[in-house]
C-alpha cells in the first residue's frame, strides 16, 4: 500500500475498516476541527497523543514520543484496531503531525496507514464531505506492544555516527533554520555539526502535493550520492522529520532512522556544539 493516498482516491475509498484522522494543529486546534472537518474523522492531538512533553526539552526534545502504552489506549479510545485502514490529514501538506501520526502507527504495527495528499486544502477542493461537531464511535481493544519497531536514534548515537562518519544525519528544516539566520521555534539558531540539510518542504510541487515519487526517488539518490547509506533524519522536534521519512518510504527507500529530540535536544543540550553557515 502506497503511504500517500490523493482525495479522489479516498473518496472512492469503501473499505469498512476504514478510518480518519484529523491531526491539525495550531491555537485551539480542538474547536477548528468540531467547526469542519472531513466527515468521519476523529481528532487526534500532537501535544497530548502524539508526543509526552517533558519538563526539560533539553532531554528528549519538544515532542518525545509517548510510552507505546499509552499510545495504545490513545488508539483503542480512537477506535482504532490492528486490521484497520488509517487515512490522516492535516493542513500543512503532512508537515504539521500527520506524517508523525503515520510514523506512529507504522511503527506500532499498523500495516494500512497513509497520509491525505495536499491534506485539509485538497479535500475542500475535490468535493470531499465535511461534518461538523464530535464524531460518534466505539473504543476497539487495547492492542498490546512491547516497543516502537521502527529504529529511533538517540543523541548520544548521532554524536557517535557523525564522528565516525557511518550515517547521513539529514535535518529537514528550512535553510535559513539550518544556516543559523535566526530561529523561530527553539533557543539557539544553527545545526548539528555534520548534519546536512534537505528541507522537507523539497518533497512537495507548487500546489503542495507531493512529487511523484519516482521523481522523489531520483531526487534524494543524487542528494545523498557518496553519502553513508545509512539515515537518520531529524528536525526541529521530531514531527516534520517524519514527513521525509514519508516521502523517502513513497519514493521506495528503506524507511530511514529517526532522530525524535532532533534540534530541539541538541541545542539545549549543555557542552553541545553548534554550526553555522552565516
């Protein structure tokens, strides 16, 4: 199963198993989606289901993941069991969490999960339907998982891959982020030491879908020739990293390492250095 799924095909789309994810984001997020939403979809939250933040960002970044039982109530409360076909959107083209969403079922376990292409804007423009208010549904069974099994890096490892050059550390931010310009998000403007940048918003065509992937393939093979095979893929906080490790899934590569803490940890981490291009 392809990891992108267009409007039209969703709306063609009649498999009793199937469900909807609304995971949009931004300033009371919960009320937006109770005004309009795809018909069907339930609401799934990046700060509460999504990640389990921390008192100190410094130790494991802004968004670290939630404890995989937790995530597993977050998904029998859902109604999502282990034979059903996630779809998930947001309005960012997948950058804002419902890449990361994506990463969570896949690594839970999940085997039909995809992501909304061109998300809320394309279903507003293909005649989708929209509801309004809650959604009515049943909780499905507690799944029950011992450990993500998609590979996770942590900061001591990029440290350790970087110094003896056996990963491509890949930070998906945008450029001006990465140079060290300025910084809107975190404390400290600039990049891990060695890492390269491919921003994430490169995955996408004019109109905010995302590119073919075979041109998504022939793409990231000349960006990372005489490169380390191996990937680790990072951002600001571990969710819009999740969208190249989408694109490179769609594009037919191995799906890649994910740094969760990603700039986030690294910056605040005391003795860390940072790099510049400015």
């Amino acid at each position: 199963m392809s990891p992108i799924i267009s409007s039209s095909e969703l709306r063609n789309l009649s498999a009793e198993n199937l469900i909807l994810l609304d995971a949009r984001v931004g300033k009371d997020v919960h009320q937006t989606y109770l005004e309009k939403h795809i018909k069907g979809a339930r609401f799934i939250d990046l700060d509460k289901d999504l990640a389990e933040i921390g008192e100190d960002a410094a130790f494991g970044g802004r968004h670290p993941l939630p404890d995989i039982t937790k995530f597993a109530e977050t998904l029998s409360n859902l109604g999502v069991s282990e034979d059903a076909h996630v779809v998930i959107y947001d309005d960012k083209n997948g950058a804002n969490a419902a890449a990361r969403a994506w990463w969570m079922l896949k690594s839970f376990g999940l085997q039909n999960v995809q992501v909304l292409d061109g998300g809320f804007q394309a279903a507003e423009k293909n005649g989708l339907e929209f509801s309004s208010g809650e959604e009515t549904f049943e909780k499905s069974s507690v799944i029950k998982k011992e450990d993500w099994l998609l590979p996770v890096k942590a900061l001591e490892t990029i440290e350790n891959e970087l110094l003896s050059h056996s990963s491509t550390v890949v930070d998906v931010r945008d450029a001006y982020r990465y140079n060290g310009e300025s910084e809107p998000i975190d404390l400290v403007a600039g990049h891990i030491p060695g890492a390269i940048n491919i921003p994430f918003s490169e995955n996408l065509d004019e109109n905010g879908n995302f590119l073919k992937s075979e041109i998504l393939k022939q793409k990231y093979t000349e960006l990372l020739k005489d490169k380390p095979q191996h990937l680790i893929i990072h951002c600001g906080s571990g969710v819009t990293a999740c969208h190249t490790i989408l694109a490179l899934n769609y594009a037919g590569f191995p799906i890649p390492d994910l740094y969760v803490g990603s700039w986030s940890e690294w910056s605040r981490r005391e003795g860390k250095e940072i790099a510049r291009e400015v």
